[in-house]
C-alpha cells in the first residue's frame, strides 16, 4: 500500500486523531506505575513477598508481547478502530475491577487484563499513525510516546496521596475514569477516514506474498534491541519507589521521583519528536540515549540519596529517549504501513517478553538479597548490549519485505 495514496485528514480532523492518540497513551501505564509507590501498603494488606508483587509490572508487560504477537488475527477480525476500542474498555474495566477484588488472585488477573488492553492499543494505535500521518510520523509517534511517559509521570506523583484518601486499592481504581473517557475520545476520532484501516479481506489475501517476520534476520534483529531498552523502562517503573522506601523515603518522595524521571521521559520523547528528522541515522542520538541512562543507573548504586534529582534526571533523559528511539528505528525498516503494523506488533512481542523479565528478576534479587544495586547493575550491562547491536542498522539499509 502506497502511503502517499491514503487519505489525509483535515487540520480539524488530524488534531482530533492526534489528541486520541494522546490520550490513549495517557492510559498505558498508570495501572502499573501507581503500584510502584503503594507497594509497602499492597504487600502487608496481601502477604505478597517481593516475587509475587514484581507479577504485577511483569504479567502485563509480558501481555502485551503475547497480544502482541496474537495481533494480527484480532485486527483481521476486530479491525484498527474496534481494537483499540477494545484495549481502552478493557483498562478501564481491569482498573475499576481492583476496588472490588483486591486479593493477591484479583491483583494477578487485573494485571492480565490490563496488559491485554495495553497490547491490543500498543500494536494498532501506531499503524493509525503511520497510515494518517505518513509524513509526520516521527513527529506523531513522539506525541504519543509523550503520553504514554506522562500518564507514568502522573500516576506516580499522585498514588500516594490518593491511597491516603480513598485507599491503595482506591487508588488504583480511579484509573479506570481516564481510560473511558479515552475511549469515548477515540470513538468520536477514528471516524476520520485517515483513520479507517484497508478492507480486511485485501489485508489477508495480501499475507500470501509476504514473507513472514519470523524468517527475515532483520526484524530478529530488532527485537532485543526493543526488549533491552523496555527492560530498563520496565525495570525503574516497578522498582525505583521500593528502593527508596527500603532507604528510609515515604512514600510521597518515592513516588514524587518516580515522577520527576518520568517526567523527564517526556521531556525526552518532546524532544526527539521535535529533533528526530535532523538524524535520519538513528544511531547517533541512541548512543547519547544510552550513555545518559548508563550514567543514572550508576548514580542508583553509587549516590542515590545524595544525588537523587541528578539521577533521576539522567535516567529520564537517558530512558525517555530510548524509548521512542526504538519504535522510530523499527518502523524505519518498512514503507507499507500496514505491513508496519505487522511489523511492531512481532518486535514488540518478543521485546516486551524479554523485558517482562527484568522486574521478576529484580523481586527475586530483593527476596534473595534485600537489595536492588545488582538489578541496576545487570540493566546497565544490557544497556551496552543494546547499543552495539544498534550500530548494525545503518540508514539506507536494506528495507524489511
């Protein structure tokens, strides 16, 4: 499918697409970033150890690979707009469902749904984007990835001090009330015929000439490099309010500088939306990304208390750009934009599974040796790996079939 064929939205249209998309990605990661602050309160009203209670960023991480991966029959079936629809309902619905049950199994199922609604938005919200802005899609994917690092910032700033009023369970549950009204957005957006996705039918017969992902060792190639940089992402929003409550901090403190480098991710995704066309080669600006997260990550070992706003300065700037930065070099690989859907959603299925593991394997280390230092530590280490595999995709490289 030839971007330059499909339809453009109007100015008024396109805004209204751009500002669901905003407010979608506002509701991807509060159901999980609220839990880091409140996880004393969750563990003694529970009896969770450090194992079960990292399940609660790990299962919906690791959902979303596996949605991920499942994407292509539910959008064949569901389409682009009823599917992110659907995630949206299904946040909501996983959110308001933890005020009622909130019991270690109702905690573990809410966290299974939520991580299916953030799936199903993950891997069709962007393919709306390339599809309606096929000029400006770094722009638009900075937008988003804006709101997805915002609604994080938010939540965190905010837990504590909801769970005084209504409750940590309370708390959680409020996020249902962004995640419909997101969806209510989103319903009166993709109206716009930008945002309308190709006749199914095209889309599967279109399958048999294709060669699939899972034979190209480029697309492979692609996928540790999401995972590992998701894992430091992943890693932080579940870990970084422990390890300061373990110091002494409230919780307030804790969550309000979860909240600041969150913050700092969007300052970060801001500015890569606004500086990515000057780097057609991505590498570059990934390398500076990396090098400001590794320098944050040995602050968290070495200084964290003393230097806690400089870290979590460093860890913003650092994380917030890997992030968008890799969805950016992934979907540089392929024009078609239906394809790019294909595309995402297979290294985003292998990427969030391999970063799935870093909070697990931060609650066994804090089981095991009341510390976080070495989970640090390890994140770094992958980090560098994620960088020296980054220099392989040169720009002008072969393109993704």
């Amino acid at each position: 499918m030839d971007q330059s064929n499909a339809p453009q939205p109007s100015r008024g249209a396109g805004l209204v697409l751009i500002a669901a998309i905003f407010a979608l990605a506002l509701n991807l990661r509060p159901a999980m970033a609220a839990v880091g602050p409140l996880l004393d309160l969750i563990e003694a009203a529970t009896g969770m150890g450090s194992t079960t209670a990292s399940l609660l960023t790990t299962l919906p991480v690791a959902m979303i690979g596996v949605g991920a991966l499942s994407i292509r029959p539910l959008r064949r079936r569901l389409g682009e707009r009823k599917g992110v629809l659907l995630g949206a309902v299904l946040i909501g619905l996983a959110c308001l469902a933890r005020a009622a049950f909130d019991g270690i199994t109702g905690l573990i199922a809410s966290a299974v749904v939520v991580g299916a609604g953030v799936a199903l938005i993950q891997a069709l919200a962007p393919v709306v984007v390339k599809r309606a802005f096929p000029t400006r899609f770094g722009t638009v994917m900075g937008v988003y990835t804006t709101g997805i690092m915002g609604g994080a910032a938010v939540a965190a700033a905010t837990a504590a001090g909801l769970a005084e009023a209504v409750g940590w369970a309370g708390a959680l549950a409020l996020w249902a009330v962004p995640a419909f009204l997101a969806a209510v957005v989103w319903i009166v957006a993709s109206r716009a015929p930008a945002a309308e996705e190709p006749n199914r039918t095209a889309i599967a017969e279109g399958t048999h000439r294709e060669v699939p992902f899972w034979k190209q060792s480029r697309a492979w190639a692609l996928v540790p490099i999401l995972g590992l940089g998701t894992s430091a992402y992943t890693l932080v929003l579940a870990w970084l309010p422990p390890y300061y409550v373990d110091m002494g901090q409230t919780r307030a403190t804790a969550g309000f500088l979860l909240s600041g480098m969150t913050g700092t991710e969007v300052a970060a995704g801001v500015l890569v939306s606004l500086f990515i066309t000057r780097f057609p080669d991505r590498r570059g600006p990934m390398l500076m990304a990396v090098a400001l997260a590794l320098v944050g990550l040995a602050g968290l070992v070495l200084t964290p208390v003393s230097l806690a706003v400089p870290v979590m300065l460093l860890l913003g700037l650092g994380i917030g750009a890997v992030f968008p930065l890799t969805l950016i070099l992934a979907m540089d690989q392929i024009d078609d934009p239906v394809r790019s859907g294909d595309l995402l959603a297979f290294v985003q299925g292998g990427g969030y599974i391999i970063a799935s593991l870093s909070p697990l394997a931060a609650g066994l280390l804090r089981d095991r040796l009341s510390d976080l230092s070495q989970a640090w530590m390890l994140m770094g280490l992958g980090l560098v790996a994620m960088a020296l595999m980054t220099l392989t995709f040169r720009p002008g490289g072969a393109k993704l079939r």
